[in-house]
C-alpha cells in the first residue's frame, strides 16, 4: 500500500544570488536596518496588476516572511496568492537596472515588467 500524495505545494517566492546581495546593498544605503524587503502586487499599471517595492519593519498577521541568507523578504497572503512560485531577481544592462520578477502566473506582463495581468 502506497503513502497518501499531498498536492498541496508550499506557497512561496523565490530569491537569486543578485536579488539578495542588491537588497542587502539597498537596506545599508537607505540605513534600513532590520527591516525587510515588502513586495506587494496592487490593481493598476498598464496590464491590470503592478508590482511594488518598499522597505518595512511592520509584519502583518496575513504577511509570509521569505528569508535566505540572512536577508528577509515579507509578502502578504493576497500578493502571494498572486506571486506563488515568482522568482525575484535584479537586473543591469543598457536599459538600467531593476527587481524582475519572473512569475508564473501572470498571462502577460507589459513591457517595462513591472505590471501584469493573470489568466
């Protein structure tokens, strides 16, 4: 006899080695402290949904903590629902620099990346 599946898959984002090393980069410049990265996904932007960056030192009772290496990202239970299975990265090249976040499930995304629509 067989163990019984479980099918339900963790919620979570996940960080690149460029993602952390910039957000630790950022929080000594902005002299944030212990506080952490705060992604969050709003209605708006040119594709329906847009995402969000700040730094924040509040945790909410609906926030998720993603910590790798010391560095703490927080997302809340609705932007997760949204972000499931991202991958954060930060990017340089001729056009600048930026937080990409590769999500799988937005349908869409416009063109500068930092809005999205979903199925």
């Amino acid at each position: 006899m067989s163990e019984p599946v479980n099918n339900i898959e963790e919620r979570r984002v996940v960080l690149t080695e460029r993602a952390l090393r910039r957000i630790a980069i950022l929080k000594e410049q902005e002299q944030a402290g212990n506080a952490m990265l705060r992604i969050a996904v709003s209605g708006g932007g040119c594709s329906g949904f847009q995402y969000g960056f700040s730094f924040d030192n509040t945790r909410n009772e609906d926030d998720l903590i993603f910590e790798r290496d010391g560095v703490g990202v927080v997302v809340d239970d609705v932007s997760l629902d949204l972000l499931n299975g991202a991958e954060i990265d930060f990017v340089e090249d001729l056009m600048g620099a930026a937080f990409q976040i590769r999500n799988p499930n937005a349908a869409s995304s416009c063109g500068c990346g930092n809005s999205f629509s979903v199925a």
